[in-house]
C-alpha cells in the first residue's frame, strides 16, 4: 500500500509538432503552486433499459469522451516570448502557413500522480485568465485545457527545470497605461488593482467535433475564429475620466507591462490597442472611499484585420 504525498507528484508539457504525435524534444516541469484540476477523464456515460420486462438499466454508452481541466501557473519570464517559446505558442501561437486556418497548437500533457504516470496527447489550451493584483504572490495565469486522447500509462519523461529556477514576474513590476478617452493621451495609471484579463480562443465544442469514425473521442479541436479578449480591473475614483469613457461610449487602450525585478532583467508586455468599455459601476459607498469597481471592457482588432486585438511580447 503505497500513499503518495502531493509534493511527489508533477505535471509536464511539450508542444506537438503535430496531431497524434507525441512531443518531440524538451519537456517542461510545470510550477503547479497551488495543484491542478488536470487531467480529468470526461466518459459522459448515460444509462438506459428497454420497455417491456426488463425493469431495471442493464445498457450503458458514453455520449462522446474527452479529458479537461485548469492549470494555474505563475507567468515565467523568457516562456513568454513569442517566437518558439513553450507557453506563448502553446497558450495564444497561430500557424500561419497558408492553408492551416490560423489554427492553435496541440502539447502532449505528461502527468505523475506517484502510483501512476499518464500521457495525454492532442491537448489544447481553450483560453483562460491572466491575474495580476496587489499583493499576490506572482502575477499567474489560469488555462483552461481539453485533450481529445484517452490517457495511456508512459515512463516519465526526461524534463526541464528551467521553470523553477526563474523568479516569476511580481505585481510590484506591473504598471498599467490606460486611454480614457478618443483622441486622448495613453497615460499611466497607479489608482487600479485587481487586473484579470481574459481569452477565449474559440475552439469548437469536443461534443460538436465527434464523428463516426470507430471513437468515442472527437477527431480534432481546431478553433473557428482568433482569441476573444476582454477584462476586468478595479480602480479608485480619483477622476472621472473612465468613468466618462464609459457613459460616452468611447473607445479607450489598455497596455499591461509586467517588469522582472528579481534576477535577470525581462519585460513583457499585453497590448491591447481597442477596448470598449461595457460597465463601470460606480456606487455611493457607506464607509470608505469611492470606487469603480467590477470595470469591464471588451477588445477588438482593426477593422482592416491587420492589428490582433491583444498583442503579447516579451524581451529581457
């Protein structure tokens, strides 16, 4: 009878170079601070019986199988660099070769649970949640994940550590410019906390992608359209500029820079050059100071198409 302790179990990943393939080269170790809802098998079973003498369920099927889960990992400075660079490729990459329909990248998930050691291929990141807000412990991001293999039983893989021997990025690095306002200057803001910033990268449903092709597992993930982008963020009512945006209809900017202060120098940078602002409540408070809290805005790219609503890089 062997119990397993937490701190013996890990999580790895490597980016396919295609569907069906296992990861070819490095594997990273994952910093999971907090575990991780990953990988769940979904069977999806439904039980019935038939009319007539027979009084109780005796049938099973599965509507369709798939594997899911969240992933919290702390923003790593130089994995979020956008060329070949695991979690940008991974998280928010698009191949852009002609006839390839912008579509995302598959990783293999390799995960050690002591008793166990499990492969998932085919695995896509659906989107998730960028967080950055006073006092954190790092500024993070949340994955949403989906896989379209059953889990295979693998040795552990020879992995990466460079992932834990990176200091993450801080909030005490962040800062934030903001335009309020239509022809407005892009100014910087210190009165705001409380940074989530959302993408979804609009992948077909698993459900929708099952075919009669001899599986109960769908045939591919792919996405019908770029990543949605859109946030959420607090701030103190020291002007009413935003707040006037708001009302106004007009369209503003948002730039996040996350600024390594620990070890080797790294910046990296979300930028989004459209956001709409779509609430902003203010409330007359009982105690304290006035805020605006729970503001909401949504991103949108060029009308041209030529400038993604969220642009992500990183130097250092």
């Amino acid at each position: 009878m062997s119990f397993v302790p937490h701190k013996a179990c890990a999580l790895a990943i490597g980016l396919q170079a295609e569907l069906g393939v296992e990861a070819p080269g490095t594997k990273y170790l994952i910093p999971l601070p907090g575990g991780a809802d990953a990988m769940n098998n979904r069977k999806n079973y439904s039980f019935f019986q038939y009319s007539g003498v027979q009084w109780q369920r005796a049938l099973h099927e599965t509507e369709g199988e798939y594997t899911e889960g969240t992933l919290t990992v702390p923003l790593i400075p130089t994995f979020l660099a956008s060329v070949d660079e695991l979690l940008h490729m991974w998280l928010w990459g698009r191949d852009a070769t002609p006839g390839a329909y912008a579509q995302s990248y598959y990783a293999t998930v390799y995960r050690d649970l002591g008793n166990i050691v499990e492969m998932y291929l085919d695995v896509k990141c659906t989107g998730g949640t960028i967080n950055v807000d006073y006092g954190a412990q790092f500024a993070s991001v949340e994955l949403n994940v989906t896989g379209i293999k059953a889990p295979t039983e693998v040795a552990w893989p020879a992995v990466d550590l460079t992932m834990f021997a990176i200091a993450p990025y801080r909030y005490s690095g962040a800062a934030l410019s903001l335009l309020t306002a239509e022809g407005a200057p892009l100014g910087s803001s210190s009165v705001t906390r409380n940074h989530s910033i959302k993408w979804d990268n609009k992948n077909v449903s698993p459900q929708d992608m099952g075919v009669l092709n001899g599986s109960t597992f769908p045939v591919a993930l792919p996405e019908e359209a770029l990543a949605e982008w859109g946030g959420t963020f607090d701030k103190y009512f020291t002007e009413a500029d935003l707040y006037r945006a708001f009302l106004l209809g007009s369209e503003g900017q948002y730039i996040l820079t996350l600024n390594q202060v620990i070890g080797a120098a790294a910046i990296a940078t979300f930028t989004f050059p459209r956001i709409l602002y779509t609430e902003d409540p203010l409330k007359l408070p009982d105690s304290g100071l006035v805020k605006e809290e729970g503001i909401a805005w949504e991103a949108l790219g060029s009308m041209d198409g030529a400038t993604p609503a969220c642009t992500i890089e990183e130097v250092g």
